[in-house]
C-alpha cells in the first residue's frame, strides 16, 4: 500500500472543516471514496495534524507605548532613595552658629499679610527692631498670606488685595524686607493653594530651610551647647483650657527638645517644666498678626493683644539649662534682654 503523504492527509482535514464535520460530504467534494476519505483522515489524526489556516485580516502592529516595567520600578526606586536622603537630612537637621554669644530666634506668628486684619504696624515695629538688634534672627510659624482656596476663594471679595498682590507681599517678606531669616515653616493656609509654596521656594535665593509644618533642628554652637527645637505650626492635640496642650503633648510622647513653638490657633501662650529625668522643656504658642477676625468674633474665641511674636533668647554659657532658653511676648522685651546679655 502506497505511504499517505502529510499533504494529502491535511487536504482531507480541510475539507471536513469546510464541510462542517460532514465526513460524507467531504468525501463528496473530494470526488473520493468515503473509504478512501476515512483512511487518509484516520492517518492525519495519527499524526495529530491540523487543517490548512484560513487566510484572515491582518491587522498593523503598534510599538509599546511606555518603557519597560522594569526600568520604570528602577526610575522609581532613584526617586524614593532620593525622597528619603531629604527626609533623613530634615530631621533634626544642624544650623551651626558661629559664635558662643547669646542670640535670640524671634518667632513670627501667622502673619496672614493682605488681610485687612493684620496689624501691619506692630509687624513692621516688629521687623525693624529684629533687624537692628545684633543677634537676633527670625523664623516664620507659617501661614504667610491668606492665599485662599477650595469654597474659601470667595473670601478675596472680603479683602482688599488679590491674589497677585498677596504673593507680592509674600515676597517682600522672605527676600525684601531685611528679615535675617533662620527657618520657614509652610502653614495650611500656604498650601490652600500650593503654587504659593511652589513661588516662595523657587524665589528662596538664600536658602533658608524651608520646611512643610513642621521642624525639628539643633541650633549648635561653638562650646558644643546644642538647643533642641521642636517648631510646628501646629502640634497635635487640643485643649480649651490649656493653649499649650500640643506641645505639652509632644513633650510627653515625641522626641526630647528644648523648645516646642507652634502658631496656628491665633492664640499665645509660654511656659517652662521639668520633665521627668530633670531635663527642661519651654513651651510657646505665637497668636500671629490679624488682630482683627471675623471667623474668632463668630466663634467667640477670646482675642489676645499680646504674643503676635514669641522671642526665645538662647544663651549657650548658661550655667543651668533653666536660663539656656528664655521666652518673651513681645519683641521689644525679648530684644532688651538679648542686648542686656551680650553687653
């Protein structure tokens, strides 16, 4: 018996696929014997063959439209190291000063500049004696301008500055006025709209450590004295009787510092404690500028006169770390008594 080739075992396959399975029928197209028919496919099934493929549409092929994954997780992986090389250098990162004199970090309160409650007066009074005291330095708790968002946008027909013009404000104050300036926090009223933050840190000529929220820094000096500093514009927790209770609470639970300092609440408030283990922790709370709201008068919240600005003197020759740190409400006072140590 004459060997079947492949060829003619897939033709009999093919024309039981055109036929729909109909062995009969596909013998008949063939002109064969359904004898023959039945051999030829019982010997491609044998051989486990298939039908001849039916020519089909063809359609283009497109090139992938991204990198591959693996390159992407590596991009990923830079930028995380990254991120987390700057996180690990802004806790509690080091400003070195260079002397072992007394100096004093005056402390701004919300300035909210171009709202019509600032009181612009006491902050320039405020900025000029920061600037011609020797030693003295500033940093900002946050909240620098209104810069309203969200459903508070409305809020610019209350005012009488723009947008435009607030920003301008927010410039003068970082690189303008003369501030010599050591920290910058970012507030939530500086993130309602963030490219106020975006401006400011692009604009930030000198530097200064701008952070979101929250610092926590060593202030060091020559003699090896270091003043811990815990500064937030605002620390967690809240308390109707007692002004102090977030940096209180963060005292008792977060790391060891000297000073703990926060804004927000536009309310003011120092102390001083011993906390267990005979260290020394001070407390502060600036109540900021807008000495006229009409958010506090709706809420009935008690509007203070004093403690826009808090004043913390620090004196590395000491001889007890009760006098290494010391807190005043006004600027004027805290000036007097930095003049008074250096002399």
């Amino acid at each position: 018996m004459i060997e079947l080739t492949d060829d003619q075992c897939r033709v009999a396959l093919t024309a039981l696929d055109a036929a729909d399975g109909n062995a009969s029928a596909a013998a008949r197209d063939l002109d064969m014997s359904p004898s023959t028919f039945r051999r030829r496919l019982k010997a491609a099934r044998e051989r486990n063959m298939s039908a001849e493929e039916k020519p089909g549409v063809v359609f283009p092929s497109f090139p992938d439209d991204d990198i591959d994954a693996e390159k992407i997780l590596d991009h990923m992986q830079s930028r995380f190291e990254k991120r987390k090389a700057l996180a690990d250098a802004q806790n509690w990162f080091k400003i070195n000063e260079p002397t072992d004199e007394p100096i004093a970090y005056s402390w701004f309160g919300d300035p909210h500049l171009g709202s019509n409650g600032c009181n612009i007066g006491l902050l320039r009074r405020d900025i000029k004696i920061i600037i011609d005291t020797p030693g003295m330095y500033a940093a900002n708790i946050g909240d620098t301008v209104d810069n309203w968002g969200g459903h508070l946008i409305r809020l610019y027909a209350d005012n009488d500055v723009s947008r435009q013009t607030e920003r301008r404000l927010a410039c003068w104050f970082l690189e303008e006025a003369g501030i010599p300036w050591r920290v910058w926090l970012e507030g939530n009223h500086d993130h309602m709209d963030v490219a106020l933050t975006a401006y400011l840190r692009g604009i930030n000529a000198n530097r200064i450590p701008m952070l979101d929220w929250r610092a926590k820094f060593r202030v060091c000096f020559p003699n090896g004295v270091e003043i811990r500093i815990d500064a937030s514009h605002d620390h967690k927790g809240h308390s109707m009787w007692n002004p102090l209770h977030g940096q209180k609470r963060a005292a008792s639970l977060d790391e060891r510092a000297d000073l703990y300092i926060a804004g927000h609440k536009h309310n003011a408030a120092i102390a001083q404690q011993e906390m267990p283990g005979s260290w020394i922790a001070n407390f502060a709370r600036a109540r900021g500028y807008k000495y006229v709201d009409d958010y506090a008068t709706r809420g009935q919240f008690h509007q203070q006169t004093y403690g826009a600005s808090i004043v913390s003197v620090f004196d590395p020759t000491a001889d007890s770390p009760l006098n290494r740190v010391q807190l005043f409400a006004d600027v004027a006072a805290g000036a007097r008594y930095l003049t008074s140590l250096r002399s």
